[in-house]
C-alpha cells in the first residue's frame, strides 16, 4: 500500500512521464470479524467456511449498491489516512 500510495503521489506531482493512478478500492468486514474468536482462524468446518463465504458476499453486495459508480473513476479509499 505505501509503493501504490507513493507512486499516485508521484503521479499527481507530475514526476511520472504518462504515469496513470492506481485507483484502489476496498471491502472491509472488521465489524464481522472481531466478533469470531481467535481459534475461528483454524476453524477449517465446511458449515463455518459458507457462513464466512456468505458473510462476504453480503459485504460485497453492500459495497456495490454504495460504490459501483466509483469504480474506474475515483478511489474508494484513501491510503493515506487508511494506512499511515
């Protein structure tokens, strides 16, 4: 994330000759997450690997209907406060 978030700012300040930006876009599901426990990390049981599956098409979905018209165009996200 730092070399994509430093080379879109490379990009902006007109540094790189024909250079494009990298619109980076992002899911999350941390809400969802820390409500497994720590052992759910090994928890390899078919039933639990579809309910995760689901979970993640469900996040998914979400994310579409609020940000399909972004894609192509702008970022979902900012690197920089995201990530540093």
């Amino acid at each position: 994330m730092r070399t994509i978030a430093f080379l879109n700012r490379l990009v902006d300040e007109g540094r790189i000759d024909d250079g494009k930006r990298l619109l980076v876009h992002l899911i999350e599901a941390e809400d969802l997450i820390r409500g497994f426990s720590w052992s759910s990390r090994l928890n390899s049981d078919w039933d639990f690997l579809l309910h995760l599956h689901q979970l993640g098409r469900a996040r998914a979905d979400q994310w579409l209907n609020a940000n399909f018209d972004r894609i192509g165009i702008e970022p979902t996200v900012d690197l920089q406060e995201k990530y540093f």
